[in-house]
C-alpha cells in the first residue's frame, strides 16, 4: 500500500485528499478544504493564489508523510513570472471579460479552420491563446496553474501535457507546442517551458516527490470513470460538464471543428473528445443568490411538471457571475416562454435544460465519430445530483453511471501510485480496481423519448 497527497483545485474550492491505494482498494480521507474566492484587482477579476497555496501548504502538513503528492486544477489560467521567476501579479481569472472581442480577431486573423487543425481545441474565448493576445503584463515565462503550485513546491518549472492541451497553443498531432502559431499570434513562444508527459517525477518539495498526474482535472478525472467497456461516454460534471468520448486519436474534421468539440489530452496516449457544456454553474449561482439549501429544492423540483421552460445554458450571457435567476428569466421571456416564479421552478429548469444539452452533446458526438454509446457514467459532484442523473438518464435513452463523485483527486491518487508501482499498469485496470472499491449508482430511463425531442425542437426554433 501507498500513501499519497492530492490536491486538487475547482473553480469555487480547494482540498487537500489523503489517498490510499494497494492491489484491491483505494481509498480516499478529505484533510483539509478551502475557499477559492475571486479578487478583484484594477477592475481585473483574478485568482488569489497565494491564498490558494497556503491552503495547499496547510493541507500538506496535515497529510504528514506521504509517499508522494500531485497536484490537478482547471485548465487555460496561468500565473506570469518575471526575469528572477517571481510571480508578476495574481493570475486573471478566465470569468474577466478581458478577453471579449478577442477571439473573433484572432480567428479572422489565422482562420479558424487552420488553428483548429493544428490544436483540436474548442474554440472558448477564455482559451489561453486569447488570453495571451489580450495580456498586457510583461513577463519571462508563464505556468499553467498546477505547474505554478509545483514549481512553488519543487523551483522545477514545466507543463504537463494534458493541460497543456486545453491552451489552444499545443500542436495535437505532434504533442508539442504549436510555435507557428503562437507566433502567428504574435505570442512569445519563449514564455513556454519544456512539456511533461503524466506519470512522470517533477521534483521534490522537501523529501516527497512531486509527481506530474494528470494535471487537468477533467483528465484526471475520465482516469477515474469506471467504465468496463469501450461503447461508454462520460459526463465530468460539477460548475462545467465536460461530455465526450475517450478515443485513440483526433477527429478534426470540419464538421467536428463547425460543432465546436475540443480533442484534449488523455493519458496513455488517448484523446478526450468533448465539448463543455456550462454545467452547474448556473444552479451553483443561483443558490448563492437565494442563500438556499440544494437538497430541499431538489425534492420540490421533482414534483414539478416537467418542460415549463427550457434555456440554452451554453448561452454567453450565463458564463459571468451575477443574478443567474434573473438571467434565466429575461431568457424565458426572450423565447416567449413561461418564466420560471419559485426556485424549484427555476431548479427544474435549470436542470432539464442541461439535461437536454448532455443529450444534444451525446447524439453529436456519437455522430461525428461513428461510435455507439450504450452507457453513460457521470462523475464528479454533479453525481450527487439524484434528479440531474435520471434526467439525464432520461434523456439520452441510455442507462447513467453515477459515481465517483470524488473522480478527479481519484485520478491524482491513481497516476500517482501508478508511477510509485502500487496500482495497475492500464486504465481497464485502474478503472477495474475503482469498480471495487467505490460505491455506483444506476439511473435507468423512464422518460419519453418523444418528450425530450420536442423540448429540443422548441429551442431549436425559439427566436
């Protein structure tokens, strides 16, 4: 058995896990969770990340001696270092509207099919690459999130690869950076350092090695869908859905580039075909606004009747924070729906609207691969979500997998005690080991096929 430290960093927390892991278990303890809150800076929104690393340095020493750590976030942000490699001000959080306007440029500039070719990656206007356009700080080199925290920890500096895909700055064919591009873009391809493949040793910080996981935390957590067969699709969901398949290689075809899906990478070699989908970022606002409890609106929000109104949660207008209720209304009226008046009302909504859209997602990525879906496993903390997993079971006709709602740090867990020679060499038998070891929830359909077609219908012709 081995003992490791993961730390994984979401959008609104961060926690430090204790895993543990032998030949037929792998377990996981929470040791410490804190706020991840936004500031405000010169009207810039940005991550405080030193507030960020302290928990982390608080969560290491409550882990004790571990055998290893790693370290997972979201994707695209990075923090800026100077000639002397300090950190050139808090990182700018991808929700700033610094970006607006940027992509279009930069597209009409490049063209699109030909940036899409070379990375595979959606086209997001938070992309690093619109980022990069858009910085006007000065700095010597830039560390996507989990590489700043490590090289913190160990003064190693590097990118891993599988989040080092999500820039739009990789080549996806070759595993590279995409040089002709960024200086297309007029990007210092001298910012970016040496890549890193998962799996493999950062440094040490103090006498535990650091170890490169896969640092994205979608990609650590399809590590942990605990899928038995290839005919699977999964769902990460928890602020976004990230809906897609697990392939051996790209799809970039225009008909997948006009559909907007992102070929990330996996480890061992795989591509992540997806597309994000707003996820519960839209309930998650919406509680704050009401200061309410989830668990007592889900309850009312299963007694009422279904398809009142559905909304597009891919529309711009929802990615900012703010009055998501009151969004989600002008919505309603702009389509000449009901709009929602009670918060189980707007529950339900939001719910089936995202629903429909992993439906939506599914059937299109089923489509431009040629592949058959037969099951769906949804992991991460929307697995929680009793209703979203039979709607979604509902609506995409198929049977959905709930669990683990822990995938992400499992992910961490897993690569690492892989890399220390304490759990299995492949991911059928990482994911086999999981099946084990973490407790599954089975959704079946019971909804009318007919009824979440017309709902999609109905917002395909709304005005």
């Amino acid at each position: 058995m081995v003992t490791v430290a993961a730390v994984d960093l979401g959008a609104s927390s961060g926690r430090v896990m204790l895993g543990r892991v032998s030949s037929d278990e792998v377990s996981l303890t929470e040791l410490h969770r804190f706020a991840n809150v936004p500031v405000s800076s010169d009207g810039v929104l940005r991550w405080d990340i030193r507030a960020l690393y302290r928990g982390i340095r608080d969560g290491l020493r409550a882990a004790g001696r571990v055998d290893s750590l790693g370290i997972d976030s979201w994707g695209v942000d990075y923090g800026l270092l100077d000639a002397d490699g300090g950190l050139v001000g808090n990182p700018v959080h991808y929700r700033d509207d610094r970006t607006a306007g940027v992509l279009e440029r930069v597209t009409e500039s490049l063209g699109a099919p030909d940036i899409y070719a070379t990375t595979g990656i959606q086209f997001l206007p938070f992309n690093t690459l619109y980022q990069l356009v858009a910085e006007t700080a000065v700095g010597r080199r830039i560390l996507l999130i989990p590489d700043l925290i490590a090289y913190w920890l160990t003064g190693e500096q590097g990118a891993e690869l599988t989040n080092a895909s999500t820039t739009q700055l990789l080549d996806i064919r070759t595993r590279t950076w995409a040089f002709g591009l960024m200086r297309r873009a007029g990007i210092d391809p001298g910012l970016f350092p040496p890549l890193r493949e998962p799996g493999t040793r950062i440094g040490d910080a103090g006498s535990v090695p650091v170890i490169a996981v896969a640092s994205h935390d979608t990609a650590s957590a399809v590590v942990a869908v605990p899928a038995e067969q290839e005919a699977f699709a999964y769902i990460s969901c928890g602020t976004w859905s990230l809906v897609g398949l697990e392939l051996p290689k790209p799809v970039l075809t225009e008909e997948s580039r006009l559909a907007n899906f992102t070929n990330e990478l996996g480890v061992d070699g795989t591509i992540r075909f997806l597309r994000n989908v707003m996820g519960l970022w839209l309930l998650q606002e919406s509680l704050r606004v009401w200061a309410a409890d989830l668990e007592p609106l889900l309850h009312a929000a299963a007694q009422v009747p279904p398809f009142a109104a559905i909304i597009d949660p891919d529309d711009p207008v929802f990615l900012p924070p703010g009055d998501m209720p009151a969004r989600i209304a002008d919505a309603c009226r702009a389509t000449g729906q009901p709009v929602p008046q009670t918060p189980p009302e707007f529950v339900r909504c939001i719910l089936e609207s995202l629903a429909l859209a992993h439906r939506r997602t599914l059937l299109e990525a089923q489509r431009l691969t040629g592949r058959h879906v037969d099951v769906v496993h949804l992991v991460g903390g929307g697995a929680r979500n009793t209703l979203l997993c039979q709607l979604t079971a509902d609506a995409c006709g198929v049977d959905v997998v709930a669990g683990p709602v822990e995938a992400t740090a499992l992910g961490n867990v897993l690569m690492q005690a892989r890399t220390l020679g304490a759990a299995p060499g492949e991911l059928p038998a990482l994911r086999a080991l999981l099946r084990r070891s973490q407790p599954l929830t089975r959704y079946t359909p019971q909804g009318n096929d007919n009824a979440w077609r017309s709902a999609q219908r109905r917002l395909d012709s709304a005005p």
